[in-house]
C-alpha cells in the first residue's frame, strides 16, 4: 500500500493553522503595541563522559594497532587468490561461538 504526498498533506495543514493563527494573533499585536518578542536560539552541551568517549574516539582512530603488516599481507593474498580459508577451522568456531552464545541467554 503507497501513501502518497502523506508529509505535503500535514505541511498543508499546519502552514494553514498556522496562517489562521497567524491573523488572529496579528490583531492582537497590534494592540500590545510594537514589542518585540525575545528570540530563542537551540544550544546543545555534552556531558563529561560523551566528551570523554569522543576523545578516546579520537585517539582511537590516531593509535596504530601494530597489526598492519599483517593485514596488508591478507589484503594481497586475498586479492591475488592466494588465501585459502580453512572451513573445518571455521565451523569449529562458529559452533563454539553458538554453543557459547546459548549458555549465556539460557
């Protein structure tokens, strides 16, 4: 089922509450004389420990692993055909992984 122009429909309607609004308060604003209302503006703080995690993000991201020799050989065997995966090596740790996985939920 297809719902078309569903946010063009509540645009419509709240542009044209707004505007019924709109005259109503127009009028009374002309009677409170030319005041000007204070302007809102959005802020946003972050706590300690999201600032926290963006800094160890960041360091994160900076540290080298000591693993990129590693998996830039991978990379070339994979990409020249040479990686062989051991499927029997694979299926042991999928089946232990799930094994695992049961006793945890119970």
């Amino acid at each position: 089922m297809a719902i078309n122009n569903i946010n063009n429909l509540a645009n419509n309607r709240l542009q044209n509450n707004a505007t019924s609004q709109g005259t109503a308060s127009k009028s009374t604003t002309s009677a409170e004389g030319s005041r000007a209302a204070p302007v809102k503006t959005d802020s946003v703080s972050l706590t300690s420990e999201a600032q926290q995690l963006q800094q160890m993000h960041k360091t994160l991201n900076t540290v080298s692993t000591g693993n990129e020799s590693r998996v830039e050989s991978l990379k070339k065997a994979v990409a020249s055909g040479e990686y062989k995966v051991d499927s029997e090596a694979v299926a042991k740790k999928m089946f232990s992984f799930e094994a695992d996985l049961d006793k945890r939920l119970g």
